[in-house]
C-alpha cells in the first residue's frame, strides 16, 4: 500500500514526500521534492493524489495480495530479463547422475540467455558438489583400504572436468553481462532523471496547449522505452515521475478537452486490462496467470494515467477482485504442491529407513554384500526418483539420506578391507605354488612330478580369492607352468604310444567305409564282406585309451549293416551274435567279456524255460475247453514261440562254449 503526505515548510512551499511499502516491509522514502506550484490548483493537486492512492493500493485486506505483485516488478525494474527466467525449466537435479548435471548445465548456457538461468545453475552446482563429494570419500575410504596413505591421495574423473570448465566458462560470461548491465542501468537512471526534468519544464513552457501535450506524451513513451535501472533507485525515481506526471495533469485541468480525451483513453485501457485479468482468473496455468498478472499491474501503474473521479473506485474494485482470486488460485496450488512434497518426503523418510536396515544387517559372505549392494543402489535411485520435498527439511533429509549410505558404505568397506587381507594371504599362497610349477616344469621325471602337479593344480582350487588387480598375472603364470609341463609329458607319451595313435586313424578311415559301403544283395557274400571288415578292424590292434569309444561305433555301423541283409530272422540274429563273440574274444588271456557273456545267456536261458512252464501249467485250467477256442490257440501259440526262442539261445550257448577252445 502507498500513502501521501502533505507537509509544508517554513515558506509555505510544499513538500510532496511518498512512501511505499514493499513485501519485505522496508519502508523506502524518496527524495524531497520542492516546487512552487503557484500555478496549480491546491485543491485539484489532492485529487490527484488521492486518485493514485486509488489506483495503486488495495485496501488493508489485499494489502498482502498486491504487496506481492509489486515486489515481483520492483525486482523486474532492474532487470527486464526476469520475466523471461521465469519460463527456463526447471528440473529434479537431485535426481541426475553427474554427467546427466554437467550435460544440463552445458545444454542451459547453448540455449539460455546467461542472465536467465542463475538460479538453475546454482541448484545444479550445489547437487553436483554433493554427489562429487560423496564419490570422493568413498574413492578415499577405498584407496586408505588398501594400504594408501590420506595425504597422498587423489581423484578426479571426466565429469569433474567437463563440469569445472563449463562453470568457469559460465562464471565468465555471467560477470561480463553483469558489468555491462550495471553500466547500462546508470544510464538508463540518467535518462529517465532527464524525462523528469523535461516534464517538470513543460509546466513553464508558454506554447499552444496542444503541442504542449504531444509533447508530454512523447516524454511518457521516452519514460517507458528507457529500459531497467538499479533496484534501489526504481522507487524514487518512478514516484518522482509519477509526482510531476500528476503535476502536469494539474496543470492540463486548465484545458478540459485534452484532459476529458485522456481520462477516456486511460478508463478504456484500464477497463481492457480488467478485462483481461478477469479472463486469467479462469486459466488453470497457474504460473503463466501470475506472470500475466504482474504484467497487467505493471501496465496499470506506469503506462496509464488518471481516469475521471466517478470510475476510478469502481474500476479499481473490480481489478483487485480479479487479482485476488489469481492469486487465491495460486496460493491453493502452492498448498497442493506443498501436500505432494510431504509424501515425498514421506516416501524418502522410508527409502533412508530400508537403507539403514540394510546397514544394520551384517553379512558374512562376498554374494551377500553384491546383494545389499544392488539394493542399497536400487533403493538410492527410488530416492533421486522421488520428487521434491519441502525447502525447510530438503538439506535435513539429504543430510540423513547420506549419512545412511555412508554408514552402508563403511559397513561394506570394513567387509572388503578384511577380505582383502584373507586375499593377500591367498595371494602369497598361491606365489608359492607357481614357484613350486616353474621349479618342476621343466623336469623328465615324469612319474614322480606328475602326481605333484596334479596336486598343486588341487591345492590351487581350494585356495580362494585373491586381490583382482593380482588374479589374471598370477594364474597365467601358474597355467602357464602347468600346461608347459603337461605339454611336454602328453608330447613324449604320444611318441611313445605312435602305434597306438596310427590304429585310430585306420580305424576311423575303415569305419567310414563301413558307413558308406553299400550291400550287393547277395547275402552270403555281403555276410563273408562284414566279417572280413570285422576281421581288418581286429588286425588294426588298440587305439589309445581315450579313443577306443570308437569300437563302439564301429560295431554300431557293423550291425546296422547286418540289417540291411534280407535273410531270415534267427540266421541273421546268430550272425551278428557271432560277430559279437569275434568282438569280445580279442585278448585269449582275458575271458572277462566272454564268461559274462555266458553268465547272460545262461540266465535268459532259465528265464524262457521258466516262462514256459507257466505257460504249459496254464493250459491245465483248460482240460475241458476244446482245443479250437482261441484263448487255448494263443497260449500254445506263444509257447511255440518261447521254445524256439528257447533254441535260439541254446546255439548261443553252444556256440560261445566253443570259443573257449
């Protein structure tokens, strides 16, 4: 609210003295103004006053509503880039990793006026310091672990130095605007203190009335082109503007015509202003109302003049009932956003709780800690994720939210400070046994060394862990010992064994033949061609040990082979069983194969007698069931064929009994 004074001096002259309260409830006086106004009308001077009291004040009631609106303008005064810093996005930096804070800032000076963008930059600046800093004391905490002294340490990395140099670069240019604009804003106060003094004169100027008011109002766009001025001046000189701006309307109060024609001009201004700010009060843009608003008080006070005394209460009711549900709108906004931020925090206050929990919980195992590990980092990004809380706890929560993962951390690094002590004992562990390898790695006592080196490679896995920077060296080193070693033995067994390595390569060759061969129909001679292949494979002799799972197929190929002869049955059952016998029969000193062989005929042998026995006792339930009757056919039936498979095993019998001799 403003309030006018009038007070007069020892010469009668008067002393218009103005006051306005700003938001911060300074009470900013301006300069005295001395003028003798003997041409003006003493009486027409306090209308004027009491009209701007009117125009620019609400009552006692909105006093805080408008008080609002003019410390916003007050601020814009100084520096007409700040509607324009209203509209810069503002993100969730607590929410950005720091090479997401460091792309943000340098995507902020491309695109941004350097004068509109404070603000974000030192919210950025701030979250990444805190984010730096944590890393740093874990990069410390880590590099004292492991065995490092404090006052040598030292780390930076990529996104320190990229952000470091956009920060100075924008240091640079931010200075270099605000010494430009400070030079700018003494210049701009002088040119408005001119178009005061221009005004002042027009009241002694003795010319036709009308040039005289274009004149005037050529002053007044002059006044509103002049651009900012210091904050600290904008008070006094705007009221000693307005003070001789209302003085020349006095003065005009002798031309009645000219002052009608502004009256109507302002209350038509005036009533499109109401208008629109009427229309606003309905916009759900809560942000671009307010702006909007401020705009429209800015308008209201310094482009436009009086109105006539029968409009003026009744305009400024309506513009201050408009202003006052916008800005209820926006107070009720801010008390929504204000609830959302407390949940917020209350989600935080839980994520900082589950941290803690996961702190308290000891863990004895490398898996377990990788598991806190990966919740801690899964609770910690929940926690940049969840918005916003209110300004007055947001340092004490950030504070609380590190101080638990700091507290995770030591947890973590006191777990792996001792694991790496147990490491470096594995380490020196298994030093001693790569020492133990590259001593015998060379030697031709193979009897003897191999079953040691078999037992370090053993004594090596039961070890465990050692430090990671040491794993990959020591275990080529260790491998490399070995395999030279078993190299060299596996080389001069293989020399030794050559025989046995050509056999297979024969036997692969013959095999392969076995597969492609293809059966001439002749039964008797394809048979005769089987067995010479079956005697060719036995003249080959033995292959290794670890490759004689090529009998197996070769005998796979032979029988599949013998299926493809179209002879009877049981012929071809005893010729494949004989090519069995000439396979199990290799060695005339070992009779293992045989003898089993037999044991197993021997049991089927018992097992079909069995069998048949069953069956003929069956057949004595049907003495008086005729011998047609197809249940009795079906167990004579199946008895015939028991028997003859009873026969066939029988000459299988005798025909390994033979091989014995």
């Amino acid at each position: 609210m403003s309030e006018t004074d009038n007070l007069r001096d020892a010469d009668g002259k008067k002393d218009v003295v103005t006051k306005v309260t700003t938001p911060n409830q300074e009470t900013l006086q301006t300069t005295e103004i001395s003028e003798d106004i003997n041409s003006t009308n003493e009486s027409s001077v306090t209308e004027q006053h009491n009209e701007t009291q009117n125009d620019i004040s609400a009552d006692k009631a909105d006093a805080e509503v408008h008080a609002e609106i003019e410390a916003s303008n007050a601020e814009d005064a100084e520096d007409e880039s700040n509607a324009e810093r209203h509209e810069v996005e503002e993100k969730d930096y607590h929410a950005m990793s720091m090479q997401d804070l460091a792309t943000e800032l340098n995507r902020l000076l491309k695109h941004h006026k350097i004068q509109t963008i404070s603000k974000q930059v030192n919210q950025i600046k701030t979250e990444f310091n805190s984010k730096y800093s944590q890393l740093l004391e874990e990069k410390k905490e880590e590099f004292v672990n492991d065995g490092g002294n404090e006052i040598d340490f030292y780390y930076t990395n990529d996104n320190k130095k990229l952000f470091n140099q956009l920060y100075k670069d924008y240091k640079q240019t931010i200075n270099a605007y605000y010494k430009e604009r400070e030079q700018n804003l003494k210049q701009n106060l002088q040119n408005r203190l001119i178009i005061i003094e221009d005004i002042k004169a027009l009241l002694s100027v003795e010319e036709n009335m009308g040039t005289t008011y274009k004149t005037f109002k050529e002053l007044q766009e002059k006044w509103r082109n002049a651009g900012p001025i210091p904050r600290d001046k904008y008070n006094n000189a705007w009221n000693t503007y307005h003070h001789h701006v209302e003085r020349f309307y006095d003065f005009l109060h002798l031309n009645n015509d000219l002052r009608d024609m502004d009256f109507k001009h302002n209350y038509d201004q005036k009533l499109k202003i109401i208008e629109r700010a009427e229309e606003l009060a309905n916009d759900d843009n809560i942000n671009r109302t307010f702006r909007e608003l401020q705009v429209l008080h800015k308008l209201w006070k310094e482009e436009l003049g009086p109105v006539a005394k029968e409009h003026r209460e009744e305009i400024w009711e309506r513009f201050s009932n408009a202003t006052k549900s916008i800005h209820d709108k926006r107070q009720a906004y801010y008390a929504d956003l204000d609830k959302a931020y407390e949940k917020n925090l209350e989600r935080k206050e839980e994520l900082i709780s589950q941290i803690q929990s996961i702190a308290e919980d000891t863990a004895n195992s490398h898996g377990a800690w990788q598991k806190k590990i990966k919740e801690v980092e899964a609770l910690r990004e929940s926690f940049f994720n969840a918005g916003k809380v209110p300004l007055k706890v947001n340092e004490a929560t950030w504070a609380k939210f590190k101080d638990a993962v700091r507290t995770f951390n030591r947890g973590k690094n006191k777990f792996y400070k001792e694991l790496k002590k147990d490491q470096y004992d594995n380490l020196q562990k298994k030093k001693e046994l790569i020492k133990i390898a590259e001593a015998n790695k060379d030697s031709e006592d193979f009897a003897v060394v191999t079953p040691l080196m078999k037992k370090i490679q053993g004594d090596w896995k039961k070890i465990g862990h050692v430090p990671r920077r040491d794993s990959d060296n020591i275990w080529k080193q260790f491998k490399g010992a070995c395999n030279h070693y078993f190299d060299r033995m596996h080389a001069e067994r293989k020399a030794e064994n050559q025989h046995l390595f050509d056999a297979f390569d024969k036997k692969v060759k013959l095999l392969d033949d076995i597969k492609a061969m293809e059966l001439s129909g002749d039964n008797k001679a394809d048979v005769a061609t089987l067995k010479s292949k079956i005697a060719d494979w036995k003249t080959l002799g033995h292959v290794p040990q670890n490759k004689r799972y090529i009998d197996g197929k070769f005998y796979k190929a032979i029988d599949n082979a013998f299926d493809k002869l179209k002879m009877d049955k049981a012929k071809l059952d005893m010729v494949k069983f004989e090519s069995k016998l000439e396979n199990l029969a290799t060695d005339a000193n070992d009779t293992r194969l045989l003898d089993n062989e037999q044991n197993f005929i021997r049991k089927r042998i018992g097992e079909v007698q069995s069998e048949i026995t069953q069956l003929e006792n069956n057949l004595q339930f049907f003495s008086n069931v005729d011998s047609d009757n197809p249940l009795v056919k079906d167990v004579h039936k199946n008895i015939a064929k028991h028997k003859q498979e009873l026969e066939a095993w029988k000459a299988k019998l005798t025909k390994i009994r033979s091989m014995y001799s």
